[in-house]
C-alpha cells in the first residue's frame, strides 16, 4: 500500500524549455512509482520525459515569460480536464514564483505549501539574496549592483578579478539571446559590456566576489520545510563534478553528513518562514572555512532524487504528503549515495558506487526516456560540433551599380 494519497493528482509544472531538464524526469518517477497520477504541464515534445511510462499526460504550458495571468488561465485549463484538486509541483523559479503570487486563485484546485507572500520571488532574485542572508545571518559573498557601464567597470575592480556577474532574475533571459545567467568576468571592459546588456536581459547585473572553487569546497542542500516550518526529507551534499566545469549543475552528487550545512539551512528556513521545497548552494571559503549562501532556488533541484531515505522518501514525496495530510515517514539518510546524470558524466555513471547510485535518465522499470536521452543528445552534440567546425561562408559585397548613361553622354563620350 502506497504511502502517498494516490485520490490526489499531482501536476508538475514547468516554463523553461529545456528538453534535459532531468528534475521534471525525477519528479515524474518519485511519485508515479508511489501510485500517484502525474501530469506534466511543460514543453516536452522533444523531450524524454514524455516517454515515461509514469506520465498520465501532457498538457501544453505557458509561453516562456508568460504573465500570471496567463500561467493561471492555463493552470485553469489543466485543473478542468484532471477534475479534482492536484497537488501543484513547480519545477523552474519562474513558476515557483507565479504560485506563490497565485496561491489564493488557485485554491481550491490546487494544493500549495502556505509560504509568505512574496518569498519564492525574493529569494530566487539573485540581487535581493544578499538582503535574505543579512536578515538571517548567513554569510554571502560581497556583492555590488552597478548603476553604469563605468560603475560596472570599478565595481570589477573593487571586488578583485576575476568577478562573478549574474542576472538578479535568470529566469527572464530572452532564449537565443547567449546570455548566461551566471558567468566569471575577467575585465572592466567585460564587466562594461555586459551592463549595455541589462535591457535586454530583462534584469539588473550584478557583480559578486569569487570565492574559488576546490576539493570539498561546493555543497548543496534539499529540503522541505512543512506546515510547522520543521525541515524534513532532503540532506547536504556535495557537489562532485558540475557542468560546466567549475560552475553549473550538478553532474555528479554525493549525500555527505555536514551538520554545518544543515544547521544553516534550518536557520534560513526559521528566520524567513519559509515553507515547501527548496534547493540551497553553499560554497565554502578556502581562506575562512565558512559557508557562504550562494543561490535559493524555492522549487525541487534537479538533483533532488540523491535523498531518497531508507523510506523512499524525497522532497517530492514530502510535499504530497504534508498536503494531503498524511504524515512523514521517519526514515534513515543513505549517506554515500550518489547520482549521476550520465550525458553530462558518462564516465561517472559507468564506475561502481558501493554506496548506492540513482541515474537521471535510466532506471530498469522506466528505460524508454534514458534510450531517447541518448539519441537526442548526440543530435545535440553533433549539432554543436557542427557549428564550431564549419567556418562562415563570408557574404560578398554587392557591387556598386554601374550608372547608366544618357545618349548625349554616350555621344560625348
């Protein structure tokens, strides 16, 4: 008999367009394989995740940028064909944050974690996070907002280069537009050039002092706060390989004990009220020794599935539960699990892992998705070795029109 309410739908919801975003992937396995019916709201025509067999169906999002209103006319929509109240699960911050705006309409079809008004927003901007840390305590790398090309250009320097630059709100970056939403500067005039872009990114740059990267040095925690602000499910851990190199997503993941970690995560949590999932990134200082706060995402992380406990419970599950009003499992962490996501380490995924590994893509009761996977990432690497190797065919001028003569011209001429 399943733990969860399976009289209780969940809807997973997703804008972001990316078709390797294996959290949603996750998601979908943690609660289809506890009996829940799960519906997926996001673009995945071309992705894996819509060859689950857990998928119950698809529903078409919102555009990327949609405005609350339209998130909640399709949010509408959905709630219409599933026919009973579901359990809504973002999955980016974009929609993270549009729940939490949205709670009140969206009772009684949906059932959300009470979090404070405004929170998710405040916490995923990445200029507003330094205020969070203060007010909580938390230490944070020194961050600067300029207010000109030139001040960006200062600030760069102010701070020591290399800089860190990021976009206050990532999840309004245009698509195409090459813009990432975190990078290391290493020049005023790359800190000046970025700034001219700010219109187009949609938010403020910002420039934050790099604390550098090493062994033991990058660390993760996921959690969910309940009703009672108590954190349960989820765990520290560390961040073994990223992708990119040295900054980006987990590739490889390892549930390491940090008690410091923890406590942090638990003093955040009780100094801002915060409740439902989220995902935490520490760095910590080679020269102090001290944590700093990195990013809040207020939403599951795409790793979320390394904390699975000895009672198959996760952040997701966790969310189900506390919403239905079933209670918690009490059950014990799996210290040295790892996971992996096999595109972005295959090697990693190859080796043995005596404590215990989760894949992303492939798992032996789900194995479709990990197949597409495979085939749609050589089509994606292909793609880009093909872009890096064949060189720009050069446009020739046009060429000057030859001025057509009048007859009197021809005949002086």
């Amino acid at each position: 008999m399943s733990q969860l309410d399976t009289r209780v739908p969940a809807v997973l919801l997703r804008i972001d367009r990316n078709p390797f975003h294996h959290g949603t992937l996750g998601a979908v396995r943690s609660l289809g394989r506890a009996g829940v019916e799960v519906h997926v709201v996001a673009d995945a025509d071309n992705s894996p995740v819509r060859r689950s067999r857990y998928v119950r169906r698809l529903h078409p999002p919102p555009r990327p940028g949609a405005s609350d209103a339209e998130i909640l006319a399709a949010l509408h929509e959905v709630a219409a064909r599933v026919g009973r109240p579901a359990v809504l699960v973002p999955m980016d911050d974009a929609t993270a944050i549009a729940a939490g705006r949205l709670r009140a309409e969206l009772t009684p079809s949906y059932l959300l974690p009470d979090v404070p008004a405004g929170l998710p927003e405040r916490v995923a901007d990445k200029a507003e996070l330094a205020a969070v840390c203060a007010s909580a305590g938390l230490p944070h790398p020194t961050t600067l907002i300029p207010d000109s090309p030139q001040r960006a250009a200062d600030d760069a320097l102010r701070l020591g280069l290399p800089v860190v630059a990021k976009w206050s709100r990532p999840w309004l970056l245009p698509p195409g537009s090459g813009l990432r939403s975190t990078q290391l500067v290493h020049s005023p005039r790359q800190a000046r050039e970025l700034y001219l872009r700010t219109a187009e990114a949609g938010s403020p740059l910002l420039l934050q002092a790099y604390l550098a990267p090493g062994a033991d040095r990058d660390w993760f925690f996921h959690g969910y706060a309940d009703r009672s602000g108590t954190v349960r499910a989820g765990g520290p851990g560390r961040k073994q390989l990223a992708w990119p190199r040295g900054a980006g997503l987990t590739a490889v993941g390892r549930w390491t004990p940090n008690p410091e970690v923890c406590a942090l995560a638990g003093r955040l949590v009780g100094a801002l009220g915060y409740r439902g999932v989220l995902d935490l990134d520490f760095r910590r200082s080679g020269s102090t020794g001290r944590y700093h706060l990195l990013d809040f995402n207020p939403r599951p992380g795409a790793q979320f599935r390394l904390f699975a406990d000895s009672a198959g419970l996760d952040v997701v599950r966790a969310l189900h539960l506390d919403l239905t009003g079933r209670p918690l499992p009490e059950g014990e962490p799996v210290a040295g699990r790892s996971f992996v996501v096999e595109n972005y380490a295959p090697f990693a995924a190859l080796r043995t892992a005596p404590g215990g590994r989760e894949l992303a893509w492939y798992a032996g009761d789900d194995r479709v998705p990990g197949w597409v996977m495979w085939a749609l990432w050589a089509r994606h690497v292909s793609g880009r070795l093909r872009q890096r190797l064949v060189p720009a065919v050069p446009v020739p001028a046009p060429r000057a029109a030859t001025p057509k003569l009048s007859d009197n011209e021809k005949a002086s001429s």
